[in-house]
C-alpha cells in the first residue's frame, strides 16, 4: 500500500468530485463510483452476516475471503485498467456453491428473506450484490470494465442464496416459503 491516510478529511470532494486510484477526479455520482460504492456496500453488508450469531465456520471462512475479493474488486473499479479479479477466484466461487447447495432440498417454491438474523442479512448482501451487478454493467456500456467483475457478482449473488438457505436451516428457523396460493383467484 502506497501513502497512508494520516488525515481523514481533505476537502477535495467538497466540489462533488472524488478522485480515483490513477489520480483522476470525476464526479462522485459518476457511473464508477456507484459501481465501487455498492461493491463497497456489498462488502459492509457481508460484515453484517458475520457479526450475526449463528454463522459456522464454513461460512465464516468462505465469507471473509469474500470480503478480500470484493476489496480488490471495488480497487479493480477504482483503477480503470487495473485487474485483480481472475477467473480462478470465480471458479472458486462456484466450486464453494456447489459444496453448500449439494446437501440442501431442491427448490420448489420460492424463498422470502428471513429464516434468523444471519439468513436475513445474507439476503439483505444477495440483493446489494445484485444492485452492485447492475450498476457494473451500466458503467460497462460506458467505460471499459473487464468481464470477470461481472461474472464474479453473478455468481457471488447465487452464492449467497444459497449461503442464506444454509444459515435459515442452521439457525432452526427455517427457510421462509413464498405462499403463493394465498391468493387463490375466485
């Protein structure tokens, strides 16, 4: 790591621009930005799982090292040009998802966010990552983004579903089931 922050604020943003890794200055609502920011918020919603009771050490492991590979993404988006995100680590993505969804019952209704306080948060980071995919893709349509931060999100979203659907079960909870014929046309 280059320079440490010895201060904390500096003034320069004050102007609604931030700058980035190579130096540059854009504006802080500007379509990279957004992107590493929820990446950012993906990461601060990932802790959130973590410091939730109930989170065995499987997942804990799995999730931390999540944590490091969206640090370097959120760099990989703050640097144009910069690649830090490899195939390998998507890869690893899916072999860990393979592993935890193997044991679980096939789907055959749809799952509501909740099922504890750990399953919970975990949907709350499914769908921030799903939020942090979408704007990755826009800033692509603009500025080059290299196509493994796209695909690493895709499959860290189905990663924590099902990371979610392990924590319901864990917890005695239980997975939450979508009820859809409550509303039975008449």
């Amino acid at each position: 790591m280059g320079n440490r922050l010895s201060k904390i604020y500096t003034r320069t943003g004050d102007d609604g621009s931030t700058g980035l890794g190579d130096g540059s200055r854009v504006a802080k609502d500007s379509l990279r930005v957004s992107a590493y920011g929820t990446v950012d918020e993906l990461n601060s919603s990932i802790g959130m799982v973590l410091a939730a009771d109930g989170v065995d050490d499987a997942v804990r492991e799995v999730l931390t090292q999540v944590q490091h590979d969206l640090f370097d993404l959120g760099g990989e988006l703050c640097i144009p040009g910069m690649a830090m995100v490899q195939d390998q680590d998507i890869e690893r993505l899916e072999h860990v998802l393979d592993g935890f969804n193997d044991p679980l019952p096939p789907l055959k209704d749809f799952i509501l966010p909740g099922g504890g306080m750990a399953a919970a948060c975990c949907h709350l980071a499914r769908t921030v990552c799903r939020r942090a995919e979408r704007e990755v893709i826009a800033l692509a349509r603009d500025e080059e983004v290299r196509p493994q931060a796209q695909r690493y999100l895709n499959r860290l979203s189905d990663l924590l579903f099902v990371i979610s659907r392990v924590l319901a079960r864990a917890s005695g909870h239980g997975e939450v089931l979508w009820q859809h014929e409550r509303r039975r046309r008449s």
